[in-house]
C-alpha cells in the first residue's frame, strides 16, 4: 500500500479521480481482487443526510438502467462504513470528453446518437439524468481506434432527479441547464435533451453555446453542417414549443444527418455577419435617399443610451469613489469597491465600458487588490525566516484569494494568474497539514482523510499551476517544498523542489530547512521501526531464497534510514548555524541516537546474514 493509499473496511482506496458533492476514488475490493471506484460521502459533512438520500436513490436508478444498457455503469453495492456512504461502481477505463478537446462533426453525432438511445431508456421509466455533459459522457473506445465509431458510457445518472432545488442548483453544471432550468425551473425530460445539444455544441465549435441569446450560435468559421446546425439551433430555440421533446425526435433527426440524406422542411439558419467597426455617433451623416430610416434608428440607439447612462450615472461615480478610497491594507474598502464595480452591469456593458474608457477607477481597483496580496506574501516571506514567530494562517490566504478574485475580472494578467494560484496553494496547503499532515492529531487524520487529501492534490495542481504561469519562480517551488516535507512526507519529491528553488541562487528560508530537517527525521524513524521488525522476522527465518531476498530488502531500508538520518543532520545544523532554531538541537540530539542504533542494527543484520548462510541455488534439495 503505498503513502496515498488507506483502507477503508474492505476496499484499498486510491487516487481521487472526481467530485461534486461526493468525492471519487479509484479503490481495490480485496473481497474480490477487483479495481472499482468508490463515490463517498463523509457522514459528519455538512448537508451529508440530503447527500446521501440522493446518492442512495442515485444509485439504486443507476443500478437498474445498468442491467438494462452496457452504456451505463454498474453499480455493485452502497451502504455505511467506517463514518462514510460509500458507493461500489464499476471501474471504467476511458476519457472524459471534456479532455478530449474539439472532436469532428460526424464523431460527436454518433455519441449523441448513443447518448440519446441511453436517455430513450432512462425517460421511459421517467428518470431524469440532469447533468448530461462532456464531463459525464466516457469514451471507452480502444486505443487507437481511427473510425468514426465510439464506445460510450453515460456517467453520474440520476442523482439530479431525486434531489431538491437547493442542491440541484448547487451541484448541476450551468453551462448545460436550458434557459428555464437556469431561472429556477424543474428539470423536464427536454432539458437533457438541451444539455445534450449543449454538449455537442461545445465538442464540435469548442465553446459552450450563449445563454442570452446576446450572441450568434453560428458564424462563417462554424465547424458545423448546416443541418447540424439546423438541429443545434432548434434545440436552442426561445421558445420551448419549437425545441425537441424527445430523445426519440432527436435521434431521429441525427441519424438523417449521420445518413447523409437532407432534413425535411429544414431552412439553413441564417450566419452571422462580421461585426462591423465602431463608428462613434458624431460620424453617422444622412444623406441621400431612404436615409431618414437610418437616421431614425440612430436616434433611437442613442435615446437608449442616454437612458442607461442616466440610470447608471449614480453607480458608475459610487464606484470611482469607492475605487479610489481603496486601500492596500484594508480588505473592506477593496470588496467595497468590487461590489460597486459589479453593480455596473445591472445596466448593461456601457457603463462598464465608458468606466475603462473614461476613469482610471479600474486601474486603482486592481493596484489595492494586487497590493494586498502583495502585503501578504511578503508577509509570509519574511515569516519564514523568524524563528519563533506565527505564520500567515489560512484565514489571509483566503483573503488574498478573495482579493485577487476582484483584480482578475478587471484584467487578468498571466502575473496575477500565477500570484491567484499561489496564493490558492498555500491556503490548500495548510488545510491538508491540518487534516492529514505530519502534525495532525491521529483521529482528526482519520476522519478527515478524504478532504485532507482533496486539499492536498489542490495544493500540488495550484503550486504547479503558478510555475506554469511564472517559469522558475522559487516561491512556488518552495510552496511545493513545504507542502511535500509536511503532510506524508515526500521528500524525494521537496528535495527536488528544494534544488529547482536553489537554482536561481535563492537560499531556502529557514523555516523550510527546519521542515525539511523534520520530514527526513520522520522518514528515518518510520524506517527505523520497519528495520526492527524485519529484524524479529529475520531471527526466525530458515535459509532459503526467502531469507535472502528479505536480507536485501532490509539492508536496502539500512541505507535509505542512513540517508535520512543524514539530510536530517544537515538540515538541523544549517538552522543552528543561523541562530536559534525552535528545538532544532534537542531534535539534532535525537537524530545522533538514532544513528547508534542503526549501527547496532547492521551489526545485527550482518550476524543473521552470517548465520542463515543462503546457499548457491545448485546446493538447494
């Protein structure tokens, strides 16, 4: 069982691999040898009996459509254990297709097609699935498979339909809702069906289809047919009537276009022209004949303008002067000025614009955000180089976050990317350490090990994500230093983010070198008490093959401890050589009597050696 592995009854359980409101995890049944992946939900979590009351119907639907359509997984069993519901599925190998980027036209009707045919069946028996997209929908074709034929498994069917309002709106994916869902709405047998075109949409143009109707479904450089962009733009029609009510009129029209043969009664939907230059009012000139109407409409565009500008006059100056009185050091006065910057497009995007165009209130907005983060970080620099001193705590990594927030809807620079994840890291960072870190109280490490290892993975994908962002930028290796020598630890992995931070000659602060010190104390402790208990073994074994091979894997643990016990020790002495180090010396201490006794541990492994004697193979009976 490796370090990101934990039992839980009979199941190992592995790597996260999703979530929602439940987390998602690859696991082995040791009952039956088979991988299966495990949907869990903790029973102290919050809202966790409306959770599990919809799992649990959730899983007994997906039971049932299983045994009925190979395209769904199987679910095997679900119940309680060990302060978890846990649910027993079918393990899968295949690709999300939203990993899969954009896909040709043909390729995505065919899964739509198998999408709809599974829908067929779940609609009969009135089951609603309620989050129909990419991420749901599993290609599970063979490797290499080059024909316009896929195998598909439809995911995460009918929690939606047994849930209430509140958790639906909360957990299903907005992109995909239909117009009505989205305005509160029950979800209906249609808005599967719109979600669905909502997917293919997306699979073959490579952007979700507008909610507003503000913008155009389709231009010149659409990667859609006409007819499928006929069906696209039935299926998105304001009005309800006019849209699909089945699956079955769906697939029916799919698979016309998948025969090649034209869509009866089908008019091309029109394209999109280019958008035209701006042209500012003063430049509109009418002359000639049939020019009054023109003129006509610009009147009226500029009546209607003047009218949102009237409305919003009183919010644009609420927000320059809030802008201009926020300040570095106060969160209040930046979350004040962000509010009045949201309230600009309750009247449209003008005020907005004119706001950029006229004021220099944004550009102060995002100074204060960007600089309160600043204050942060420099904060928590400096910090790690005082002995003795507290830490930035999770409550000023959330501020920084929040903050940050405000600086990238104004602009949202690669620098302030890289400074949001981050800062995003550290406040992962110092949950996982909480839940599951070194320091963490034993039961808090078991009843809080699923969370503790969710903020653990987001920790490492933020860390990394800011390196992406910010190439070679040693506060984010040393982000990825302190969270891998402080929650299993991984110190294979801290020391090759220490040498990568060390690279462009920045010295390790010392707090890190403290925590670096301590991972490799604890490594070499925990080896320590597996060489003694190979030791016990070995006393009692015959000479064999068996004693051979189980002497070589514990002198291969002597000289990992030995190393440990090493970089421990110089760790500890680089702190005492820059002054008082928390209780660096009393552990240095420590780490010397360690070192005793694995001496008398080799002694004792070579005298077994000696006496077991494992033979030539030809002297073997």
């Amino acid at each position: 069982m490796t370090q990101h592995e934990w039992k839980l009854g009979k199941y190992t359980v592995g790597k996260r691999i999703g979530g929602g409101m439940t987390s998602v995890h690859l696991a082995t049944n040791n009952s039956t040898n088979q991988q299966v992946v495990l949907k869990m939900i903790a029973e102290d979590d919050e809202d966790a009996d409306e959770k599990i009351h919809a799992e649990e119907r959730g899983a007994e639907i997906q039971k049932g459509l299983a045994e009925k359509d190979s395209r769904i997984p199987k679910v095997f069993e679900w119940g309680h254990l060990e302060g978890y519901f846990y649910i027993e599925m079918e393990y899968v190998n295949g690709k999300a297709l939203d990993k899969s980027g954009k896909i040709g036209s043909g390729l995505a009707v065919t899964i739509a097609i198998d999408v709809c045919e599974v829908l067929e069946l779940a609609h009969s028996q009135d089951i609603i699935h309620g989050d129909i997209k990419p991420g749901n929908i599993l290609d599970v074709s063979s490797e290499g498979d080059k024909t316009q034929r896929t195998t598909i498994k439809v995911l995460d069917f009918g929690v939606s339909r047994f849930t209430t309002s509140a958790t639906r709106n909360l957990f299903r994916s907005v992109p995909y809702c239909s117009p009505e869902v989205r305005q509160g709405a029950d979800a209906t047998r249609a808005d599967d069906l719109w979600s669905l075109c909502a997917a293919i949409y997306e699979l073959v143009e490579g952007r979700v289809p507008p909610s507003d109707g503000g913008k155009p479904l389709f231009t010149e450089q659409s990667r859609s047919p006409a007819d499928l962009q006929f069906i696209l733009q039935r299926m998105f029609a304001p009005d309800i009537r006019s849209r699909y009510l089945t699956a079955s009129q769906l697939k029916s029209d799919l698979l016309t276009f998948q025969s090649g043969k034209p869509l009866a009664q089908r008019e091309a939907p029109p394209l999109a022209p280019a958008p035209p230059a701006p042209v500012m009012p003063s430049a509109f000139k009418v002359k000639g004949p049939g020019k009054p109407v023109i003129a006509v409409l610009v009147l009226l565009v500029l009546a209607a303008i003047a009218l949102a500008l009237a409305g919003s006059a009183n919010t644009m100056l609420d927000f320059a002067r809030t802008a201009n009185s926020a300040q570095p050091d106060s969160q209040d006065s930046i979350m004040e000025a962000a509010r009045a910057y949201k309230n600009l497009d309750s009247y449209g995007g003008l005020p907005r614009l004119l706001t950029w165009m006229t004021s220099n209130a944004p550009d102060k907005l995002q100074e204060a955000s960007m600089a309160f983060a600043a204050r942060i970080m420099t904060k928590y620099a400096r910090e790690l180089d005082l002995p003795e001193t507290g830490n930035v705590s999770e409550r000023e990594w959330k501020a920084a976050i929040d903050v940050l927030a405000v600086a990238e809807d104004i602009d949202n620079s690669q620098d302030l990317q890289a400074m949001l994840a981050y800062a995003k890291g550290h406040y992962h960072r110092i949950n996982a350490e909480s839940r599951i870190g070194i320091s963490a109280n034993a039961d808090r490490k078991k009843t809080e090990r699923v969370p503790g290892l969710d903020h653990y993975t987001q920790a490492e994908t933020s860390f990394s994500e800011a390196l992406n962002l910010k190439k070679e930028w040693p506060d984010a290796e040393f982000g990825l230093v302190r969270l891998y020598a402080t929650v299993f630890p991984e110190m294979d992995k801290a020391e090759a983010a220490m040498t990568r931070a060390e690279r462009g000659n920045s010295s390790a602060p010392l707090r890190l070198q403290y925590e670096m010190a301590l991972g490799h104390h604890l490594r070499a402790s925990e080896l320590s008490r597996t060489v003694t208990d190979s030791l016990r073994a070995l006393a009692k074994e015959q000479p064999g093959p068996a004693a051979e091979l189980n002497i070589s894997s514990t002198r291969t643990d002597l000289d990992a401890l030995q190393t440990h016990m090493q970089r421990a020790l110089s760790y500890y002495d680089a702190c005492l050589a820059r002054g008082a180090c928390w209780d660096a010396r009393f552990r240095r201490t420590r780490v010397g009597t360690l070192m005793v006794s694995s001496e008398a541990q080799r002694q004792l492994l070579g005298e077994i050696e000696v006496r077991l004697r494992v033979p030539a193979p030809q002297d073997y009976p």
